[in-house]
C-alpha cells in the first residue's frame, strides 16, 4: 500500500504517462460549456474527459430532426451519446457524470448499456419521480436572464457574469428558442425511477437542499432503489452543485470513481489522497 504522502504528490502533481480513465459528462437544460466550466479541467487532471455536445440548440442534428416532425426525447438523446461513445470513444467502460436532465440519459444508457458504465454520479437529477418546477422556461420566454439565475442558484451571485451575457445574445436568438423549448417539452415527463433498479454500477446520486427544481426529499427516496446506491445532499446549494459547490464536488468525485470501495461522505483527507488508476496503454 502506498504512503499518503506519496499519495498526495501523484495527486498534487499526476503522472502524464498513461491511458486516463474514461469520464463523460452528460449536461442538463444548460449547455456543455455553461454545466462544467469550473470543474472540466480539474477532472482532466485525472480522467480523459469527454463532453458530447448531445444538446445544442442551434445545431443541425437538432433541426433537422424538428424539421422531420420527430421528437427531441431521452430514447433521442441516448442514442446520440451511445452514437458518440461506440464511434468516436471506443475505451468502455465508461464513468458518467450527468447534472439535471442529463441524470434522465445517463439512468437510461447505464440501465441499456450496463456493460459499458463502470460508475456513475447524478447531480440533481431530474426524473426521480417528482413534478419537476421548470422556472427557467419563464426566464426564456421572458428573456429574463436573472429569473434563470435566481431558479438555479441558492446565491445567485456565484453565476458568472459571462453566462449572464451568453444567454441574453440567446433570448434574441429564434432558432436556439426552439431547440430549447422542444428539447424541454420532449423530456419533460420522461421518469427514470422504475429503472433505477436497473442500474448495476455504483452510484452517488448528490442533490441540493435548497433546489427549486427537482424535489430533494424524491430524490433522497429515489436513491434507496439503486443497488448500488449512494446518496448525499448537500446544504446551502442549488441546482447546480458543480458550480455553486465546484471545490466539493471535483474532489468527491475523484474520490468516488476511485476509491475501492467509496462512500457518500469521505473525510477530506480521503477526498484528497483517492487517486485513479491509470489504465495501460493501447497497442
């Protein structure tokens, strides 16, 4: 067994040599850039990092498809990240990392596709059975920035002022309103509790005491029917944890897909000395 203090340098200072283990982050109603600017590099210290941009708004694949009269749905959004994965990945297993909407799509793909998912964290998700409370259609079709903010954040002020910015030059924007608002009524009421059951790999579902968009207590109910399920709520957050608690949850992550035997509630010192493997070359 290595020392921690050996430990602590391979994680202060990790070795460049060598496959990273796969990690694909699956965003919600935000877009990829917007979910996981704070935590993205980070994570590429330790993982090779893929984000599959399966929601763009003003992209072709999605229009064209709204252009057929054909619904922007998970069973959608879940053959596009397996398209993703087996054509342009090709390492599985996989660790998913899904926030919001994106927990629907990573439940359904570990649930299809358990051979291809080693372990799974949901950050707020949504789809546990719950009424979900969509604020941030308002701040849309209102072109209300701040009202998007203020449904999100527990303290709004953590949401940089960039995102602001970008998503005011959207409100204007007619073709990324349609994506957004038939993205949202084609996954809305899709649930994944009764798959959850389904889900063989470990799981750490984290929500948000003070999230107004998903249901903490239905999501604490929800985690008790994973079969390897383990669950955290954090408090003085919202419903974007990886933003509003970055430092907290790029380490508890590490930590999760890491540890031999990980748990919801680490010690620092286990969050700061867990380390991934790296995985041996291809030839």
């Amino acid at each position: 067994m290595g020392s921690p203090l050996r430990g602590l340098l391979e994680r202060l200072r990790p070795r460049q040599y060598g496959r990273r283990p796969p990690l694909v982050l699956i965003n919600g109603l935000a877009e990829q850039a917007e979910t996981w600017y704070r935590n993205r590099r980070f994570w590429s210290r330790y993982f090779e990092v893929h984000m599959p941009n399966i929601i763009a708004y003003e992209g072709e694949a999605l229009h064209r498809r709204i252009a057929a009269r054909e619904p922007i749905d998970v069973d959608y959004l879940v053959g596009q990240l397996y398209l993703y994965l087996d054509q342009f990945v090709q390492t599985p297993p996989y660790h998913l990392v899904a926030s919001s909407l994106g927990g629907k799509v990573a439940v359904e793909f570990a649930a299809r596709y358990p051979e291809l998912v080693n372990r799974m964290v949901l950050l707020c998700p949504s789809g546990m059975g719950d009424k979900e409370q969509l604020p941030i259609i308002e701040g849309v079709v209102g072109r209300d920035a701040q009202a998007m903010v203020r449904s999100v954040f527990y303290r709004p002020r953590l949401a940089d002022k960039d995102i602001l910015r970008y998503y005011k030059s959207k409100f204007g924007n007619r073709r990324w309103k349609t994506g957004f608002l038939k993205t949202v009524r084609g996954t809305l009421e899709h649930t994944v509790r009764q798959r959850l059951r389904e889900v063989r790999c470990p799981c750490l579902l984290v929500t948000a005491a003070e999230d107004k968009i998903c249901c903490p207590k239905t999501a604490e109910e929800a985690a008790r029917e994973l079969p390897q399920g383990h669950f955290l709520k954090l408090r003085k957050c919202g419903h974007a944890p990886q933003i509003e608690k970055a430092s907290t949850i790029n380490h508890l992550v590490v930590y999760f897909l890491s540890a031999p035997r990980p748990k919801a509630r680490p010690s620092w010192p286990e969050m700061m000395l867990a380390r991934p493997p790296r995985l041996p070359p291809t030839l």
